[in-house]
C-alpha cells in the first residue's frame, strides 16, 4: 500500500480524534463552540447528543488506527471499510448539517479510497 495512502489515512484518524476531543470534551467550553458556530444555551441543551456523537467519532479514528496498525494486507480491508464509514457519514453530515462537512470529512475519506486503489 502506498505510504500516501496511509499518510492520508493517518491525518484522517487524527482529524476525528480532535473532532472526538471537541465534541465530548470541549462542546460547551468557547472554543468548541467556536468551531460548530452554536450558542452557549444550545450547546448546554445538546451536549448529551454531541457527547455521542464524538465517541462515534472516536470509534471512526480507532477503527482507521487498526487498520494501519494491522499494516498492508491485513489492514486493507479495515481501512477500506473505515473509509467508506467515514466517506458516508461526510456526505450525511453535508447534506444534512453543513456543507463544510463534505470538504472536512468526506473528501479526505474518497481521497484516502483512491489512493488505496491506486496502490
């Protein structure tokens, strides 16, 4: 497998490690409200859904960390899938949340598939 491939696999693991970190740990604090553009009596009311939603999150990157971890072959598969879980929740995410979310999520993920397919 290409090592592009797998950089780019890697900042996407990362990518949803921070979104893990913003969405259970910093939701209702500044910055976390900063970076999804809501309110401070908005982020009290949805911290239990955004808490939930950063664990998926976290799932997502522990999933693409195994994946690498698991190297070449045996990793493929793992990467594959995470990708593709990555990729569908982007384009979800962009269609019904914000369309930010196609450039932040999804785009890394369909990049990261063809470079794995063209390895």
């Amino acid at each position: 497998m290409s090592i592009a491939a797998n950089v780019v696999i890697a900042v996407i693991a990362l990518l949803h490690l921070w979104f893990l970190i913003l969405e259970m740990f910093l939701w209702t604090r500044p910055s976390g409200r900063r970076a999804f553009g809501t309110t401070a009596e908005f982020a009290e009311q949805s911290k239990a859904l955004a808490a939930n939603q950063g664990l998926y999150n976290g799932f997502l990157a522990a999933g693409l960390i195994w994946g690498l971890c698991l190297g070449g072959g045996a990793g493929l598969s793992v990467k594959v899938f995470f990708l593709g879980c990555v990729l569908v929740a982007g384009i979800f995410g962009g269609l019904t949340a914000s369309r930010k979310i196609l450039w932040i999520q999804a785009l890394p993920a369909l990049i990261g598939l063809v470079l794995i397919h063209l390895a």
